[in-house]
C-alpha cells in the first residue's frame, strides 16, 4: 500500500508539473498556434503525443484549464514512471471506481439485508418450532460420534471463523452501525487492528479448512438417501452425517471455504510465486471475497443455530465427543445401527 501510494505520489507530480509547464508556457505565448509554441522551441509541438498537444490548443483558448492532461490520465494509458513495477505508470485507474461503487453499493446493501434476513429466519423458525428434542427423552447411554481431533480440527474452524466473521462485519458494515456510537478516535484505531487481525488469522482458517475437510471428507460422500432427505424436507434416515449436513459440508467449507481463502490469500498478497496483482486484480478478489464471506456467513448462521439451540443435544456431541444413544437413533438411524453392529465411531467396520 505504501508502495502504491509513494508511486502515485512521483506520477501525480509529473503530471501535474506536465499540466503546469503547460499551462505557463501557454500564458507566456497567447497567440501561439500548434507547431510554433515559443516555449517549446527545442520540441516540434506535432511530435509531442496528442494529448499534449490538445492541452497546448486549450491552453490557447481556456488558460488554466487542463482538462485534456486530466482525461489522459484518466484514460488507464500507462504513461512514464521512473518506478518499474507493473502499473506504476496508471495513475487513475478506471476500474476504480466501478469497482467502488459495487463494493460499496450491491455487496454492502445487497450483503446486508442477506445476512440481516439469515439471522431474522432463524429467530422465526425458533419461536414456530422451538428446539429439536428427544421425542424419547434422553437414555443416559452415550456414544462416541467425535474423535478428539475431528473436535479440535472442527473448533479450529469454528473459532477461526467467528474472528473473521465478526472482524470483516465491522470493516465492512462498522462504519454505519459502530462509527456513529463510539466516534472516529476510537473507531480508526479499533477497525486497523481488527484488518490486522483478520489478515493474520485469514491463513490459520485456510489450513484448519483443509485439516477438517481430509478428516471429515469420507463421511461426507453424496449419495441417493441425501436426496430423499431433501425431498423429504430434511427428514428421514441417514448414516454419519445428512444431507443437510453434507450440503454445508460441500457448499458451505469446501467451495465457500475455497473462494473465500483464494481471494483472502490475494488480498494479502502472499500467492507463493506472484509477488504482484494489480489493482484490477486485487478488485475482482475483495468483490469475489466478499460476495463469498456473506454467503458462507448467512449458511453459518443457520448452521450454528442447528448446532446450538435449534437442536438438544447436537451442541454436546461437538463438545465431548458423545451423544446420547436415542439421539442418534433419532437423528441418524443407520449410523446407530451401524455403530451397534461393530462398527467404530463413524460406523465403520475394520
Ligand atoms: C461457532 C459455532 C459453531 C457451532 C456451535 C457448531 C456446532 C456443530 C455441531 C454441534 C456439529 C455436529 C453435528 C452432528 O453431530 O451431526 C457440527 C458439525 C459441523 N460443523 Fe459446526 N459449529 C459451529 C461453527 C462451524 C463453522 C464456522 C463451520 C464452517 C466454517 C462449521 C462446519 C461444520 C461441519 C462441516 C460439520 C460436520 C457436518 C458434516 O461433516 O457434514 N461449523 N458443528
């Protein structure tokens, strides 16, 4: 960034010292024409480049008006920079302010209202049906369902994500809803630090993700109970995990969790191999990573619900590891079975 903006800085000044000569050397001529400028005498005026000339016509009939230095600049037309990266040589690129507009317009609005019906849905579907529970109350003989890594890796995850969540909700929505309560003072320093956060935890969630997938992935694969389970309106029989569940699993961490740590690890510019994205790039990642952060936010939502109050006893089977026996007759018919004729924890037979 600092990069950027000492580059800006030289080509700001060139141009603008361009549109200055010009504007002087005009004044010092009034009745010049293009090809006899006094001041450019070591310089044929038609051999300099076309809006330079058009800047000396207009010199001659707006003084002070460098419209046509400025409409060169804005034309994303790489120009001279004693600097050699890539792009060094765009001052103003164009692209900018699409991209400002969209980020700042559809994914804030848009993204917003989403995640605002996402968390309206769930209270809804709380106070109509209340919590999932036992229709055989609790038996008091427990299962093991969690391993201790497939608890550690999925609360890796978790944790990870909730940081980031709650980090890129305040630097993309804080401004309207936290800056207006507690001032700038605070909330300059308060959102720079929070950036930081996000920036150094964004990686720990990409490599929990891929930790959790290899873990969970068997269990995981689709098959036609899955469908039923959907036709049936998220009732019905399954083994490990349902087809609600490998939905979030698929949609949900794999691709959402793909997108969103790709563009992050743009954003962050730590792409092992480009040391470089321009700018247009880097514009495509943020709308990329935020349309992708609202859709994986919204499903958590729903997800964390089910987790949590939506279900008695889910929240316990990630916590210790174990499940009451009649949960998962109820919730997982054949993985009980499958458990209760030898198979191991994920109701697999050796
Ligand atoms: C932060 C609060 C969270 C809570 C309370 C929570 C709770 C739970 C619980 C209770 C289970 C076990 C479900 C079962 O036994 O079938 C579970 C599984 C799972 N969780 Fe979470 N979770 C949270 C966050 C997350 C996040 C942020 C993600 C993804 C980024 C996630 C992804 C998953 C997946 C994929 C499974 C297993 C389902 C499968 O493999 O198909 N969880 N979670």
């Amino acid at each position: 960034m600092k990069r950027l903006t000492a580059m800006r800085q030289v080509v700001v000044a060139g141009l603008l010292g361009l549109g200055m000569a010009f504007a002087v050397q005009a004044q010092q001529a009034p009745a010049a024409t293009p090809g006899s400028m006094p001041g450019i005498q070591s310089q044929n005026v038609l051999d300099l480049p076309k809006a330079a000339q058009e800047q000396i016509a207009r010199d001659q009939t707006q003084p002070q008006n460098n419209a046509p230095v400025w409409r060169e600049v804005n034309s994303t037309v790489e120009h001279y920079s004693a600097i050699k990266t890539p792009e060094a040589g765009v001052l103003i690129q164009q692209g900018g302010h699409q991209w400002q507009l969209f980020r700042n317009g559809v994914v804030t609005v848009f993204g917003g209202w989403l995640l605002a019906i996402a968390i309206c849905a769930v209270g809804v579907v709380y106070l109509i049906k209340g919590s999932i529970k036992l229709h055989e109350g609790a038996s008091g003989k427990m299962m093991l369902r969690f391993t201790r890594l497939e608890r550690w890796s999925h609360w890796a995850m978790a944790y990870s994500f909730v940081i980031l969540a709650v980090s890129g909700i305040i630097i993309m929505w804080g401004r309207y809803f936290l800056l207006p309560i507690i001032g700038g003072s605070a909330y300059g320093p308060l959102t720079l630090m929070l950036k930081n956060i996000h920036n150094i935890v964004g990686p720990f969630f990409t490599i929990s993700v891929v930790v959790f997938f290899v873990l969970y992935v068997r269990d995981n694969i689709p098959n036609v109970r899955d469908l039923q389970w959907f036709l049936a309106g998220g009732k019905g029989s399954s083994h490990r995990f349902n087809g609600g569940e490998k939905l979030w699993f698929w949609f949900g961490v794999t691709v959402l969790g793909v997108v969103v740590s790709a563009s992050g690890w743009v954003l962050n510019s730590i792409v092992p191999g480009i040391d470089y994205f321009t700018r247009e790039q880097m514009q495509l990642a943020n709308v990329v990573h935020g349309i992708g952060s609202i859709l994986f936010m919204a499903m958590a939502v729903g997800h964390i619900y089910i987790g949590t109050i939506g279900m008695q006893g889910a929240y316990q089977g990630m916590s210790t590891g174990y499940v009451d026996e009649n949960w998962g007759k109820e919730h997982h018919d054949l993985w009980y079975n499958d458990v209760k004729s030898g198979g191991d924890h994920r109701g697999q037979r050796a």
